[in-house]
C-alpha cells in the first residue's frame, strides 16, 4: 500500500516536472535550433558566396 502511494507520487511529480519542464524544455530546443539554423544559413550563404566569388 504504502509502495503504491509513493509510486503514484512520485508519477504524478514526475508528469507535473515534465510538463512544466516540458514548456521550458522546447522553448530551449527550438531557440536552439532556429539559432543553428540562422547560424548554418548563414554560414552556408558565405560558403557559397566565397565558392561563387
């Protein structure tokens, strides 16, 4: 009994963290990515620039 209340504590903490994690979470991959991809754009942009010039 007492196993099954720490389990469903411990899942429900576990969802509210992930959730609430979640949001911080995807906020931070997606700035990381647009930043990769502005960064990658514009690191190809000068790749091409110089091949082409």
């Amino acid at each position: 009994m007492v196993l099954g209340y720490w389990y469903w504590y411990w899942w429900y903490w576990y969802w509210v963290v992930l959730v609430l994690g979640g949001i911080g979470y995807w906020v931070v991959l997606v700035s990381v990515l647009v930043l990769v991809l502005v960064l990658g754009g514009i690191g190809i942009g000068i790749g091409i620039g110089i091949g082409i010039g």
